[in-house]
C-alpha cells in the first residue's frame, strides 16, 4: 500500500492536486483580496488620482454635519438634498486632487514645520495667547477625523493658496467695468408713490346671501378641508421598547465608574502668567509678584523684558497642554507664585489667584439616572436589532399589525392631515420623539395606497417607523352654514381687494394718459408722496425713504416720467418715476475706490473658477454611478 502511494505521488495527478491544494489554501488566506480582485472600489477615477468609497463617505458625512451645525436642528434633508450633498462633497474631493496633482506637477511643496506653524496660529486653536493641544483634539473629535487627515487638509489648504494666489494675482479689472459698478451700485432716483391699502379701502355693500353662497362656491380652496390620511403608524424606537429591558447592579456600577467624568467636576484654577524670555527674568518676575505687586504692574515688567502676562482664567489640569506646566499651576497653594518652569514657548510664571475645588458623587446619587440612561441604550440596540427582524416580516407580507405583536413595535391607528392636525383642527399626537415629527408626517403622506408598509429610520430621532395606508380623504367643502362669518370676512377682503386694484388701474391709466401722478392722485382723494432720492438697497428706516419694496425693481428698471403698478403685501402701489441722479465719483471717491476694488476681487474669483474648471478638466474625472449610491449619507 505504501510503495503504491510512493508510485501515485510521482505521477501528474497527483502532482496537479497538489498544486490546486496549495492554490486553494493561498486564495482561502487571501480571500479579501481574491474577492476583491475585479470589484470597482473607486467612485472617482481620475487622471493622477483615484477617490475610494471610504474616503468620499468620510467626506460626505462632514459636510451632512457641517450643514446640520449650521442650519441647527430644524434642517431635516430629504434623500433628494443628501444626494446633493454627496455629490457636492465628491466634488469638492475632486478638486482637491485636481489641484495636488498640479502642485506636484509645478513642483510645489510644503514643509512639515510649515504646516505645523500654520496650525499653531490658528486662533480657534489658541488659549490664552498659545497652541492649546487639547482644544485640537476635541475639534479632531467633534469632525470625526485624525490628526494626519487633518494635516494632509491644512497642507492641501496651502498648497492650493499658493496656486491660487498666483493665479489671482494675475487678474485685471478695467476701469469702464469699475465705473459701471460705481454707476450701478450708487445711482438714485426720485418717484412720486400712491400707497392704496386694504386698510384704507371704503367699507362695501353688505352682502347678500346668494353672494356669500356664491363665493363661498367658487372658492373651494378657501374654504375646504384639507385631505386627510387613515394610516396605522408603526414606530420601534428605546422609548417603546423601554419595559423590555433590564438593568443588572453590575452593569450599573461598571456605567458609574465608565463615566464617573459626566457626574464628577474637575478642580478648576483661576490662573494669571507671565511668559519670559529667560530664567533671570522669570525669577524677578516670581519674586515681585510674591512681594505683592498687582497684575498691571506684573505686565509692565515683563513686557519690559521682551515677554507678555497674560489672565487664563479658570481652567482645569486637562486643559493645560504642558504636563510641567500643569504640575506648576495645581501643586501652588491660592494666592501662591509658582517657581519659574520652562517649555518650548520660554519661562512661565503662574500665579493661582483663586482655586474651585472639584465634586464628587456617590453612585447611590445618580442611579436613578444612570440606570435609566442604560436602559435606554439598551432599548435603542434592541430597536436596532428588531428593525432587521421587523423589515425581514413586512417583506415576508407580515401586516404592520402583525409585525407589532410578534417584535413589540407599537402600533398606532391615526386619522390626520399633513400639519399633524385632525378633522377638527387640533393637534394629534404622535408616538414618536418630537424632533422625527416631521419626518414621520412626510412618510404618511408619501406613502401610496396598496403598497405594502416598509420600515425607515428617522434621521432626526433615534427611531423607525412604518406606515400603512388605510385610506385617503380627499379635501371636502365645508357647510357654508358652519364658516359663514369666515366667508363673510373673506368676501369683504376681496372686494376690498378688488376696489384698490380698480383704483390703482385707474390711476396708472390717468398718467399714461398725460397727467402726472401727483395730478391724478389729487383729483382721486388718493394721497401720494415724492420719495427719494433712494438707491437700490434702501436702508430700512430711512425717513422720506418708505419706499415699498416691490417697486424698486420696476423703478429702477423704468424709464424717465415712467410709471408702474404693483401688488404689495398691504395692497397695492402705484409710481412714477420722476428723477434719475447719477453718482458724483469726485464726492464719492471713497464708493468708488470700494468699486474697484470689488472689480478687481470679481475678476480675481471669475478667474480662479476657470483655473478649477481647467484642472478639473484636464483631470477627467470618471463617476461610477453605483458606488455614488453608497456615499449618500
């Protein structure tokens, strides 16, 4: 048997299943990269560069949470603006590398110490005057990013200021375009202005009956309900599924010693200090203040001696950059000078002027809290865990009603319109936290009857819900015998409405006819009022200058002795304009340098657009469409 397995061993099957043993244990190791081999990875090919998925998720998310810090917590996108969103951030990606591949084709470069310069002088990163290490760290936190890609920004960020400040530096404005902004930007102009108001319109006939039922008829917008929507509403959220989680006494004492930070106060020092050039100076500077000398005369002496004093404030031991310096400011008693200590920024001298000592809390003090903390996250992972479950049911066929009982998803039967009101006009309130209240409207009433229910998270809230479309109301006349005072008033307005317009056409006709408006105002009893000379940005509350906002575009578009009409928000408006004043540039030297100089930076801008576009052109930039989908956040 042996001597039989020697003879197969040397034979070429034996051999060639070797070789496919060998292969298969090599490929199995590798199976990542095996796997991967042909699959498109990069959403942006380009010329000199490619854009991975990763990156430009990264890149998108940041620009979601810049966005959403700016706009505050009312912003909710729409998966229409967060795809625009992705597409700005894969944008701005390809720019960047359309512009590294420039400056490494010119040749340009930026020193680690520059970059490292540039980062200490960025004021937001500054206490007290210096580089504060921990204040980076929590930015780097808060824009979920590390030290190096931020590097890798800010020295992107110099190398494109030194191409585009090149590029810019190029750009001309001629004086004609200075002149014609200057003209534009400062030209005036004079009209004479009827104001016709609701408010100031003649009380008409009472109406009958039959004209309030007319109208009544003939405006079924004003006067009908909105369309309401019959929906079960599922929602899986911590909050429903809060009674199905429990809290042991370990899992608490673990969470208490985890965050002691949130319930304890560090000690916090109210420091002052003096940063000198050398140690002799440092110890003069020690020795006077614990003589007693008073702050000023502190930074009389060290300015003096080619250094600064400058009030920290109250800080903590975290929040001095420097573990020497720390020991020196928390070892020294209040009111006490500590000795000098040196660092990379010279000689410091801290006096502690008052000390705030630290809390502590026991755990008995803060279970109630930190145990409903922890069941909340508990119930938020459980949520998160049924979602799948649930999602997997509803496309099963599940009904909503069913998914609810077999996983613990409430739900709800609502009748409502697309406020979040019912039948009647009031509020209905609805199982989901109010920050996804919103969101949760908007999936109602996108939802298509005779589709089945699917399961979507609510951005705004830490939630899921689902809806199920029972059946639609459409919007439906009102009695006109409930709403009769609202139909009387609303007649009322429009024949208001429709007497100043009269009045107004009148007027416009009476000036196109020869007269002046001044003239055909008075013959009218319709007070009017010379006005200006205003520009095209009147600054609110100027006296003579109440120009309704919705003539300046017409005047300013109008020809000499011209005259328009417009609705405003009060009624309506009728002018003429009278006078065109042009700009002085010898009295107005200062408006007219400032025209320039806004020429000169447009020109700067219109050229630096082409410069990105021709880089971008020359990169050619390839989108993968399918990957696109995965970097909308």
């Amino acid at each position: 048997m042996i001597t039989w397995f020697r003879n197969l061993a040397k034979s070429w099957v034996a051999k060639v299943l070797f070789v496919l043993l060998i292969l298969s244990f090599g490929i199995w190791g590798i199976e990542d990269v095996v796997r991967n081999f042909w699959r498109e990875t990069a959403v942006v090919r380009m010329n000199g560069a490619e854009i991975e998925v990763p990156q430009a998720q990264m890149a998108a998310r940041r620009e979601l949470q810049r966005l959403q810090r700016q706009l505050g917590p009312t912003f909710e996108p729409d998966a229409a603006v967060r795809e625009a969103i992705a597409r700005q951030a894969i944008e701005t990606l390809i720019q960047e590398n359309a512009q590294r591949i420039e400056a490494q084709r010119l040749g340009l470069s930026t020193p680690d110490d520059q970059v490292a310069a540039y980062v200490r002088g960025i004021p937001s990163f500054q206490m007290g005057g210096q580089f504060s290490r921990s204040i980076l760290d929590q930015f780097l936190r808060q824009n979920d990013m590390t030290e190096g890609q931020f590097l890798q920004l800010v020295r992107d960020d110099l190398q494109r200021m030194q191409l585009v400040g090149a590029v810019r530096a190029g750009a001309a404005a001629p004086g004609s375009l200075a002149q014609a902004l200057f003209e534009w930007e400062r030209e005036r102009r004079v009209a004479q202005v009827a104001e016709l108001t609701l408010l100031d319109a003649p009380e008409p006939e009472p109406p009958t009956e039959a004209q309030l039922e007319r109208f009544h008829a003939n405006n079924p917008d004003l006067f009908s309900t909105p369309e309401l929507r019959e929906v079960f509403l599922g929602v899986l959220s911590a909050e429903t599924l809060l009674d199905q989680v429990e809290v042991s006494e370990e899992e608490l004492r673990a969470a208490f010693e985890a965050r002691r930070g949130q319930f304890e106060t560090a000690e916090r020092r109210t420091l002052q200090q003096a940063l000198l050039p050398t140690q002799e100076a440092a110890q003069r500077i020690a020795e006077a203040w614990r003589q007693g000398a008073d702050f000023a005369a502190i930074e009389r002496e060290a300015q003096a001696a080619g250094g600064s004093a400058v009030a920290l404030g109250a800080v903590a031991r975290a929040d001095l950059p420097v573990p020497e310096l720390a020991a020196a400011a928390f070892d020294t008693p209040q009111g006490g000078v500590s000795a000098p200590v040196q660092t990379a920024f010279g000689w410091h001298v801290l006096r502690v002027e008052s000390i705030a000592p630290g809390t502590t809390v026991t755990l008995e003090q803060v279970s109630d809290r930190l145990r409903q903390e922890i069941a909340l996250e508990k119930a938020a992972d459980l949520a998160f865990d049924r979602a799948n479950r649930v999602e997997d049911a509803l496309a099963g066929g599940a009904s909503l009603a069913e998914a609810g009982q077999r996983f613990g998803m409430q739900v709800t039967p609502l009748t409502l319109d697309a406020e979040g009101r019912d039948a009647e006009g009031a509020p209905v309130p609805l199982p989901v936290p109010a920050a996804g209240r919103a969101e949760t409207l908007r999936a109602i009433f996108t939802a298509q009857l005779g589709n089945a229910p699917r399961l979507q998270e609510l951005r705004q809230a830490d939630a899921f819900v689902a809806v199920e479309l029972r059946g639609v109301i459409p919007p439906a006349l009102k009695p006109f015998a409930s709403i009769e005072p609202e139909v009387r008033l609303a007649f009322i307005n429009d024949a208001k409405r429709r007497t100043q317009e009269e009045r107004a056409a009148a007027l416009l006709a009476a000036v196109r006819g020869g007269q002046t408006l001044e003239e055909a105002a008075r013959a009218a009893g319709i007070a009017s009022d010379r006005l200006g000379p205003f520009g095209r940005r009147p600054e609110p509350g100027t006296p003579g200058l109440t120009v309704p906002p919705e003539l300046l575009g017409p005047l300013f578009a109008a020809t000499l002795n011209e005259a328009t009409m417009v609705p405003t928000r009060d009624g309506f408006a009728v002018a003429q304009l009278l006078e065109i004043v042009k700009p002085d540039a010898g009295a107005e030297a200062e408006a007219l340098t400032n025209a320039r100089r806004n020429a000169q930076a447009q020109a700067a801008e219109d050229l630096e657009a082409q410069f990105a576009a021709a880089l971008r052109a020359r990169a050619d930039p390839r989108i993968s469409p399918t990957l696109m989908q995965q970097v909308v956040p």
